[in-house]
C-alpha cells in the first residue's frame, strides 16, 4: 500500500438521501439463497482506479458522501461502488438484531472479489472505516490509499464493556483521540494524513465538509 489519508469529522447525524443523476442502476449480489448485498457501480476507464465506498452502520449505499463520490468519478474517469450491508436499504438478509457483524465483514469481502478489478482506493465512513480496514489487510497488494472518515474502530465494544470515556471537539460517537491512537497501530508503516474539522461532525455531511473530502481524494490520487 502506497499510502493511507485518514480524514477525521467529529459528532455527527443522520443524512438525508441525496439524488443525482450519477447514480447508476442497483444490483443485487447473491451471497446465499436469504443473503445478499445491493450495490450501484459505475464504470471508468479500464486504466484507472476504482473507488469503494464502505457506508457507515445502517447507512444506505446513497448519501450526501457517496452521491459526491460517484461524480468525483465520472468526472475524473474513475469507476466507483457503494453498497449497503446485509438488512440495510436493498440488501436482503436477516433482521439486524439476529445479523452478527461478520456478515457485515464478508459483504465487504465479496463485493471486493466480484464487483472489482485491479488497484482501488477505499473511502469509508464509521462502521465502514473498520470495514474498509479489515478489507485493506486482505487486498494488501489492491488498495492503494484509504479514506477514513470520523472512524469508528470496534465501536460495538461499548455497549458491552464498561469503559473510560474521552473528552472530543464535537464527536459523541467516536472521539478522534482514539483514532489517531488506532490508526498507526493498524498500518505502521503506511503514509498518514490526519485531517481534524474542529467544529465538525461525525457523518462529514456539510458542504465545507464534502469538499474537504473531495480535495482529499484528488490530493491522494495524484501522490500514488
């Protein structure tokens, strides 16, 4: 891996859908006969990256974040995937109080295997940045470069161990202390690029924010 940008939001609230005319048509990926996990990808040139957008928990595979993304992509040439885990949006699954998380886990490997070809860039938003973590170990020699966004590590592990809070800026779902602790423990050798939006919120949704992203990713593509 070339290099690893993690761009930090603090806080954070629900998006809004968000409708453009860059979202391509919605598949459905058969992981078993009551599993599986709906995507939209757009094609690029076959010479260029693919970017993956990795969703944050029981995000749809369209938001504010990912719509950016897709005409990022088309403008620039790139293909581009947003998908929705197991029971989220479109995706057929079990009820998500009896999906366990390494569901989750495989849908984030086998959009990989069958939906890309070649060197990618993840793009990930908190439950999606440990997704798209994982993913990276797995794909070591594809993923050149990952966008983390207000990341949320093992973020289950509160609601069943009692632990010290951290004081943050303005993120309450995960503080941007740890990350900074997480992220170089996870890729020690790996490039990082920490971006902190003081008074910023936890889904990165405002406009000043998406730019921010955007800028990010055209930044990280012309170092590789």
């Amino acid at each position: 891996m070339n290099r690893l940008t993690y761009a930090i939001l603090a806080g954070g609230r629900c998006a809004r859908p968000y409708c453009t005319r860059a979202q391509p048509v919605t598949k459905i990926l058969r992981i078993s006969v009551d599993r599986g996990v709906s995507y939209s990808k757009l094609e690029g040139a076959p010479d260029k990256y693919t970017v993956v957008y990795h969703p944050g928990f029981l995000s749809c595979k369209w938001g504010q974040k990912s719509t950016m993304l897709a005409e990022f992509c088309r403008e620039k040439r790139l293909s581009f995937l947003t998908y929705e885990y197991e029971g989220v949006g479109e995706s057929p699954g079990l009820s998500l109080d009896k999906t366990p998380f390494h569901n989750w886990v495989e849908d984030a490997k086998l959009i990989m295997e069958n939906c890309t070809e070649g060197p990618v860039i993840f793009v990930a938003s908190s439950m999606g940045t440990w997704l798209s973590t994982l993913g990276a170990q797995d794909f070591f020699d594809r993923v050149k470069g990952i966008i983390l966004v207000g990341g949320a590590f093992n973020f289950l592990y509160k609601y069943y161990v009692q632990f010290q809070k951290f004081a943050s800026s303005e993120d309450m779902e995960m503080p941007y202390q740890q990350m900074m602790q997480d992220i170089p423990m996870v890729f020690p050798e790996a490039k990082i690029d920490f971006y902190l939006r003081r008074n910023g919120y936890h889904r990165m949704a405002e406009p000043e924010d998406l730019q921010l992203l955007r800028n990010t990713l055209e930044e990280l593509i012309r170092s590789l």
